[in-house]
C-alpha cells in the first residue's frame, strides 16, 4: 500500500477516488511514564516516555488508515495527514487520514 502526502503519484494516474479513510487511536501512558517524565520535565531537554508515545501510536493509526483502504479495495492512500488532540489532559489522539484510490501506472 502506497502512501504520500501528495495529491498525485509521478509515474501514475488515479482510475477511481474510493472516498476518505482514516485510522483513529486514542491512547495514555500509564502513572509510572507519567511520573518519569514529570521528573524529566523539571530537568528540561526532550522526554523519551511521551516521544515513544506519539511515535506508537502514529504508527498504529496509519495502520488503521492502510487497514481501512484495503477493506475500500484501495492500493493507494494519497494526501495523508496526521490530526491530534488531547482528552480529559490524560489521553492522546491522534488520527491518520487521507483519501484511498486506486492507481494505475502510466506507461512510458
């Protein structure tokens, strides 16, 4: 599964917009990362506990996204973005979203 955050693909042509998909996780660390990286706050530089996070669970909803394309009969995934929020200051969410399509290989 092809996935770009650019509109068009080079070397290839879109034969059918399949319509929006996205992937949707919502997640916390637990008391123990969150008393680590209160600590690591008052010393100061970047707090691997919460980049650890994000990074899961960016990639885990890109995932979904994919997952979601395929049941749509995609093989593409283009104009992807990423979406996030906080809930209730404990939880993260982030949302993959982008439009699945199906490509078509432009002959030379």
């Amino acid at each position: 599964m092809l996935v770009t955050t650019t509109e068009n693909v080079p070397g290839h042509a879109v034969r059918a917009t399949l319509g929006q998909v996205f992937g949707v996780v919502v997640r916390s660390r637990g008391i123990g990362g969150n008393i680590t990286a209160s600590l690591r706050s008052i010393v100061g530089g970047e707090i691997t506990e919460y980049t650890q996070l994000v990074e899961e669970t960016r990639r885990q909803a890109i995932d979904r996204m994919i997952h979601n394309a395929v049941l749509m009969g995609a093989n593409a995934v283009v104009m992807m973005r990423f979406d996030s929020g906080e809930i209730a200051q404990a939880m993260n969410e982030v949302i993959a979203y982008g439009t699945a399509v199906i490509l078509d290989p432009v002959p030379e």
